[in-house]
C-alpha cells in the first residue's frame, strides 16, 4: 500500500469516525418506553382451586373420573388436574372447551350445535384455532357482575355429566367468593 493511499484511509476514517460523532451528539434522546403494567389476574388460583375442588366433589358423588381445566379470559390456564385413572387425552379435551367457551365467550354445549345449524361457521372456528378448540358439551365461561373472568372446562364423564361438574364448580367458586365479603 502506498503513502498515498495510506493518508486517503486515514482520511476516510477519521471523516467516518467524525460524522458518526457528530450524528450520536444530534440524534434526539430515545423515547423512554411506557412502565409495564400487567392487569391484575381475572381470577385467581385460589378461586380456579374452587372450582377445580367443586366439579371433582361432583365426579366423586357420582362414582365418575374426570378432567377439569379453569383458564383466564385470553384462554391461558390457570389450574388444571385429572383425577386418577383419567389419561392426558382427557385433560386436553377440557382445555379444548374452557379454551373454546373463553374465546367465543359461550358455552361448549351451545357451541356445539353450530355443526349442524351453521357448518360454515363451526368449520370456520375449526380453521381459525386448529386443535385448540372442543365444541362438546363440557365448558362454560364464567362470569362475575356481568364481565366475564375466565372459562371451565370438564371432560370424560357421560353426556351432560361434563357440564353438570363444570357448574358444580361454578357454584362453588360462587359461595367461596360470598364468603369473603
């Protein structure tokens, strides 16, 4: 490398090294990003225990094995168990409805006609949440002062048995928020 050619390397760095200076010193400060704030939990898992407790005392009166699922609004879950005997299948069937009934804020039972009322729709849903949701009878959103706070959802036990356990969980998740006022 020549003289010359050094000096014009030297000369371009320094320009470079300069400029990138002078664009840090006039570049506007960054924008300081909001303060996260996450909203606090729609139910908590004390109350999904509740319910989980309530729809397995339920099971248990009718000498019957089952799965429960309790999600929060956006379909995340919040607790979950199956009771012995009960394979994972069946847990994933009761996420597919508390999933379903948080998502399209209904129950599973009514969401389950659409497959013969409204095929379009029902596949339509499919399509948009594959292997995510269960339009069987079995989850059911719940609802506090008329907002909802989440979904749960019951699988493995005879027809209308899911829903049966799923509101007896309802009904004590109902009493355990009465008692603490």
């Amino acid at each position: 490398m020549t003289k010359a050619s050094r000096i014009s390397l030297a000369c371009v760095f320094a320009l470079c090294t300069a400029s990138a200076g002078a664009i840090a010193a006039t570049a506007p400060p960054p924008i300081p990003a909001p303060q996260s704030v996450l909203p606090p939990p729609t139910i908590t898992l004390a109350e999904a225990r509740a319910i989980i407790d309530g729809a397995i005392a339920y099971a248990r009166q009718h000498n019957a094995a089952m799965a429960v699922v309790v999600m929060d609004t956006a379909g995340d879950p919040i607790a979950s168990e199956r009771m012995d005997g009960i394979s994972l299948t069946y847990l994933q069937f009761a996420e597919g409805k508390a999933f379903a009934s948080a998502m399209l804020r209904q129950t599973t039972e009514e969401l389950s006609h659409l497959a013969k009322d409204r095929p379009d729709r029902y596949f339509g849903i499919m399509s948009m949440y594959p292997g995510k949701m269960y339009l069987v009878g079995g989850g059911e959103p719940l609802i506090v002062n008329g907002a909802m706070v989440g979904a749960v959802g019951v699988a493995a036990l005879a027809q209308y048995e899911d829903e049966a356990a799923g509101r007896a969980g309802m009904a004590a998740w109902q009493r355990m928020r009465a008692n603490r006022r």
